[in-house]
C-alpha cells in the first residue's frame, strides 16, 4: 500500500512539473549551426533565440500539443508540430532552408538580445543595400554618414546621433569580436580604420545605439556596431572590377574543405579571402593608392557542446593624398578644384590579426564563450592642413606615426535561469585589452622630417567586467539590467618640444575606473508591435597623453547619462519601422588633436533629436527603405550664439529602392542626404550639405555574375570633408579662417565580373 501510494505521489508531481523544449538548429545545406534564429510557440507571447551554439530551450510549458515557429532573415519560415509531455523536456534536431527575403516573415521582438531593437532594420539592409568597399560597411548602420579626406587610405570621419566622432571617438567598431578602434592613437583618440575587412566576407551587423548595452564600454557614448564574417562560404568567387580613375579590383573566395574534415567529423569550414584594390582616384594628383586584404577562418563543431573559430588576416595600404584646400585657393584660381597645395601628403598602414574563439554549452543551459586576440598594427601619415602658418619657409607639413601590439581577452558566460515562474537570461562578462605603441608627431617637408614634435612610448590597459539580467515580468514585459565597471591604466613616457626649442617631459601613470548602471525596458503590445525605453551612464572616451599631461585639469572619463524611448513596429505586415527619441548629455567632451599633440575641452553638452527608420516590401522583388535623423546639440556653460557643436549634423537621410531577384537582374536607386551645419561654435562658417543619387545593377546567374556601379549620377559638385581651419598660403602674411574642404567623387562608373565555382 505505501509502493502504491509513493508511486502515486511521484506521477501526481512529475504532471505538476512545468514541461520544455530544447533543440539545436541548423542550415539544410551546410549542417553548420545557426545563432539569432527567432523560435516561439504560435498563439503564445514570448519566445526566444538560438544562442551560439544554435541551441534554444523554452521552459515553463504546460503538457499539450504546440505548433513551433522557427524563422531568420533569409531562411524559409518553419512551422512544426510538436508534443509536450508533462515533467519532460524534449529534445529537438531543426534545420532552416534558405530562401528569398520576405518581411511579412520579419519579427520585431528580440528576446536574447533586447538591446538590438534595430536588428530588424540591420539584417533587411545586408540583404538590400550593395556592398563596393570597406567605408561601405559603416554605411550598413542606420543614421551613420561618413567622410574620407585622404585618399582613402586613412579611416573615415565619422557622423552619428548629432556627433562628429571624428574617426571614432563617440562610436564603437569591432568585427568578429576584434575591436578596430584605437586607443591614444598617434591621429585622433579612437581611430578606427576598418579597411582591413573585405566587404564580401561580412554576414551580420548588429547595431546598439547609445549607452545602454553593458557589452560595450569604451568608445560607445553614441553607440555601437558589432560586424562578423562569414562562418563558410556557399561558393568560391573570383571577382574582377574596373571603373574610372584607374580603378582595379580584383577578389578571391576559396572554400578550402567542401565535404572534407579537418579537427572533426561534425560540421566544419574553412575558407580563404584576398583582395587587391589600386585606384589614382579624382584628384589631378594621381593618388597611387594601393591595398591588399587576405584572410583565412576555420570554423567547426568540434563536438556536440564546442565549437571553435580560429582566424588570420593581413592589410597594407598605401597612398598620396591632395589632403583638404581652403575655399580661397579655388576660388583665387592657385589649384582646381581637385587640385592639391601639398601633394606630398599621404602614408602607409598595414594590420595584422589574429583570433580564436572557443564556444562550450555547459549543463544548466548555459554557454561559455571565450575569445583572445592580437593585433599588430603600423602606421606612417603625412599631412599638411594649415599651409605655411607655423614655418613660412619649409611649410607645415606634419608625418604622425604609431607602431603598436594590441592584446585582448573576452570572455562571456551566458545562462537561461527560471525566477519563479518567468524566464531570466544572465550574462556575465569578462575581459581585458591592452595596447602596447610607439607614437611620434613630427615636422617634415615632402615628406623628410626636419623635427621631432612629441615622441613617446604609450601602455594603457582597460579590464572591465559587467553583469547582464534579462527577466520577463510578464508574458508581454521585459526587463533589462546591467551594470559595467571599467578600470583603467593610462601610461605614457615621453617628451614634446617647448617654445624655446628644447623638450618638456610627457611622463606619467593614471589609474582610473567608472561604474555604468543600465536599465531598459521592453513591452511587446502585440505580435507586430514592441515598445522600449531605454536609459544608461556611460563615459566619452579620452586618449592616455591628455589625461598624464592634464594634472587634473582634465576629467579622465567624463560621464554620459543617454535615455530614450521608442518602438519597433509593423503597421502592415510589409513594412518595419523602428522609431526613436533620444537624448544624451556628457560631462566634458574632450577632443585630442593628433595633429597638435594637444587636447582641447570643450566643457558639458548636450543632444537630443530623433531616428525613425522604415523598410517596405512593395512587391516580392521591389523594396523601399529609408531613414531620418534629426538632432540638436549644444555646448552648455557656452553664451547663446556660440555655443554650436561644430560639425554635428543636424539632419540625414538615407534611402532607395531596390529590385531584388534571387537569380536575374537586380538594381538599386539610392540617395544620400545630410543638411548644412555649423562648421565652428559661431556659426560663423558653416559646412556645406549635399544630396548624392547612386545606382547599382547586377545580372546573376548560378556560374557567373555582371555588376555596374555608378556614385554621383547627377554629377553633383560637393564637398565630402569640410572643417574651419585657420590656414595661410605661401607669399600671404596672416592667416585666414575659412572653410577647407576636401572634393566629393564626380560622376564616377565601376563594372564588375564574377564567376562562382
């Protein structure tokens, strides 16, 4: 009788216990598994996604047959029935097929990664937007506008949320976990060089806009955009392209393994990347640029709980630049347009890089993702932007140089837990960087250094930690809190010249650390429809020689307080729009001048303005996209009239229309906009907007593709780089303050070819 009654008492309880699902999912064709896929229960709130692994769990469930969603952007949506048994959790083996894009399939809910509220928007524009070049990449992220002024060898200034990041202060980059932007960099605080990516070899961007994401620390005041190559290669590619300027590019996909093994039995790829690119560019100084990409990545499921990604990659670059002219010289008739009065401007850079990432599921649902990276990087500017105002003989003529070793650790620990009965994700990370660099700034004449500036040697080293919580108060109310701490070692030994020609001493060490609290909240009021607020401290970045030299004049990491509100929406099942209002307020914005081995504060700001980005399906091959971004940005301790940001853009827009056919013709018709803007605190001098027309095409059939690009169809005459300097030319006896410029492509054609295999 007691056997009875305690067998009894066991079957009453495993059918009170709640019931699950776990699965992996994979890709039909290459077996390799998929991270991000969106799977819920249809009829049910909630869900969840793969994690890196491909593996999902939904917990909670009571004993009942349940029709199981799985989609992705570009993988065929599947529907399954399954059945849930009480006190069991049952295993599943899923995999997706591709298909052609569709945003009637599209969700706007992203349970494991909440914070991406533009993941949507992002995944659409990789299938949409055509990729020709690196500077392309940064184009991907909504509202992000970029300027080149020398020669395309140098990275891109960048344009985001009412900064002018220079070439990277306010935004973060990193491809594959490996960061681009460069601390204390020898040209700007930040600088972030992404040419050494080949376009081709990027299958995912993920963009977080402002400080709300304990991922991110450094860098991040404005936002963030994480890229990642492909893990394989459906094909092997050559491509060759020609187009105007002298323009050649040549590029190579090889798959290295197809059916073969390498370290395992289970799914596994390797491929090889290399591109070579040579252009004299616009300018009536043929720019001689030359650069060459190359890459190798492994990637393979070494058993049924880890994975592994190894990867190496070389770029060198060089180039001459014609550099940015003052409107006067133009217009006084010295050069043309596209003339140059210091043509030996220009440099080198090369990077090399290395990887390995280590994926393990461990029990408890949870994965441990470790990452360790190295970087060697080299880099050698010659620039002249103020003429002949510091030295009327030799002229003025700068050449900036940074040899550095970067090291990193990340490390990740991320677990699925049950609150009572509400589903809690935790994420605690781990992780350090170091850079290790000679930089030197010095005076030169056609490229022969005549004086040493300032030299040194920099170490700095960030160790940081965060703790991510992601609860579901509800079936519709999600909860994200996060703390970040940052630590901080600035050193610097070094020297820079006084005014009475010998040197001062540039030495010390700062150790410094800040605590960033986030707290974001998600509310999904229906299946087509999610709310957020957002809300985080942050700090804006700051270069390791200002914060030695500055004896506490200057704020280390001045903090930034960010919030918004917004929502991710599908009116029609046709259209995503995602929508936000933001503000951002920083207690000192500090500016480093790598060109006067300076830095300059320009005391507390603040911004607010608006995103609002939409993509439609007006048919299955025909879509609209487009984004607006408006901001408004002051200096706050400044008087009314002189208290502009300078160079901070007020108002952008991108958009076009695409026809996309999965085999056959498919074009785009693309614009680009960006509105005057102050060009100093004044307003005196302002910064010229533009509107650019761009078009692409491309025939592709199963062997072979036909390609044809054209930038500026109007044939618009604008300017790309624009800054307020206060220049002087030779034979003139003061300087003047005006607008310097560097020219805008003209009309400008590039064919392409390529043959898969």
């Amino acid at each position: 009788m007691l056997l009875v009654s305690t067998l009894f008492t066991l079957q009453t309880a495993a059918a009170q216990r709640p019931a699950g699902l776990r699965g992996t999912v994979a890709d039909s064709l290459s077996g390799r598994p998929l991270a991000g896929v969106s799977v819920g229960l249809v009829g049910q709130p909630g869900g969840t996604d793969t994690d890196a692994l491909g593996q999902f769990r939904l917990a909670g469930l009571a004993p009942g047959t349940y029709q199981l969603r799985l989609g992705a952007l570009g993988y065929r949506l599947k529907t399954r029935g399954v059945v849930v048994v009480a006190g069991e959790t049952r295993g599943l083996a899923i995999t997706l097929a591709t298909t052609s894009l569709n945003l009637a399939e599209v969700t706007v809910s992203q349970p494991r990664d909440p914070n991406q509220t533009l993941a949507a928007i992002s995944h659409i524009d990789q299938t949409l937007r055509p990729l020709n070049s690196a500077q392309d990449l940064l184009r991907l992220v909504p509202g992000l506008f970029i300027a080149q002024h020398a020669g395309g060898g140098k990275a891109e200034q960048i344009f985001v949320r009412g900064f002018d990041a220079d070439h990277g202060t306010d935004f973060s980059v990193t491809i594959d976990g490996l960061p681009v932007n460069m601390v204390s960099h020898a040209h700007g605080q930040g600088y972030a060089d992404f040419h050494f990516v080949i376009p081709e070899t990027v299958e995912q961007l993920k963009v977080y806009k402002g400080p709300y994401t304990a991922r991110f620390g450094d860098f991040a005041t404005a936002g963030a955009g994480e890229f990642s190559t492909k893990t394989s290669l459906d094909r092997s590619q050559v491509k060759l392209e020609v187009g105007r300027f002298d323009t050649r590019r040549a590029l190579v996909l090889l798959d290295l393994l197809g059916s073969h093994h390498l370290l395992s039995k289970k799914a596994e790829s390797a491929y090889a990347a290399a591109e070579y690119n040579f252009t004299n560019s616009y300018f009536d100084n043929p720019q001689h640029f030359k650069r060459f990409n190359g890459m190798l990545k492994y990637t393979g499921q070494l058993t049924d709980n880890t994975s592994l990604t190894l990867l190496g990659s070389h770029f060198n670059s060089r180039w001459d630049a014609s550099g940015q002219v003052p409107e006067r010289a133009v217009a006084e008739g010295i050069i043309s347009r596209f003339g140059s009065l210091d043509p030996s401007e220009g440099g080198s850079t090369n990077r090399t890089n290395a990887y390995a990432v280590l994926a393990t599921a461990l029990p408890h649902d949870a994965v441990l993702r470790q990452q360790v990276y190295y970087s060697r990087y080299n880099f050698n500017l010659y620039s002249n932007f103020t003429f002949f105002k510091n030295d009327p003989v030799n002229g003025d003529e700068i050449d900036q140089t940074d040899h550095r070793n970067l090291y990193g650790y990340t490390g990740t620990y991320d677990r699925d837990n049950r609150l009572g009965s509400r589903n809690l994700h935790s994420t605690f990370g781990l992780g350090t960087r170091i850079d290790d660099s000679a930089l030197g700034l010095r005076h030169a004449v056609q490229r022969q250094v005549l004086d040493t500036v300032s030299t040194g040697r920099l170490y700095e080293q960030n160790s940081n930690a965060y703790l991510d919580e992601t609860l579901e108060l509800t079936d519709r109310l999600t909860v994200n809190a996060a703390v970040r701490a940052d630590l901080f070692v600035f050193q610097f030994r070094g020297q820079r010249a006084d005014s009475a020609g010998g040197f001062l001493p540039l030495s010390g060490r700062v150790t410094r650390g800040r605590v960033s609290p986030k707290l974001n909240f998600y509310y999904q009021l229906s299946p087509a429809v999610q709310l957020f607020a957002r809300s985080g401290l942050g700090f804006h970045s700051n270069d390791a020689r200002a914060v030695v030299q500055g004896s506490g004049a200057f704020n280390a990491l001045p903090r930034a307080l960010g919030y918004e509100g917004g929502s991710t929406f599908k009116p029609v099942p046709s259209l995503v729009v995602n929508a936000a209002f933001w503000a951002l307020h920083l207690q000192d914005e500090l500016v480093y001048s790598g060109d006067e081995g300076t830095t300059e504060s320009v005391g507390p700001t603040q911004r607010f303005g608006f995103d609002v980005s939409g993509r439609y399906q007006l048919t299955g091959r025909v879509f609209f996209d487009a984004d607006f971004n408006f901001s408004h940005g002051r200096l706050v301790d400044a008087p009314a009239g002189e208290n502009y940001i300078p160079l901070a853009p007020t108002f952008t827009s991108i958009g076009g229309i695409t026809l996309k056919n999965p085999n056959g013709l498919s074009a785009s018709l693309r614009y680009r906009y960006i509105d005057s803007r102050p060009a100093q605190e004044d307003n005196a001098i302002r910064a010229r907007g533009y509107f650019l027309v761009d078009a692409v095409a491309s025939y592709t059939q199963p062997r072979f593709q036909l390609g044809a690009t054209v930038e500026n169809l109007l044939n618009v005459k604008w300017n790309e780089a624009q800054f307020a300097t206060d220049s002087q030319l030779r034979g003139e006896t003061t300087s003047v303050n005006e607008l310097n410029f560097t020219p805008g492509t003209p009309f400008y054609l590039k064919l392409n070819a390529s043959v898969f295999f």
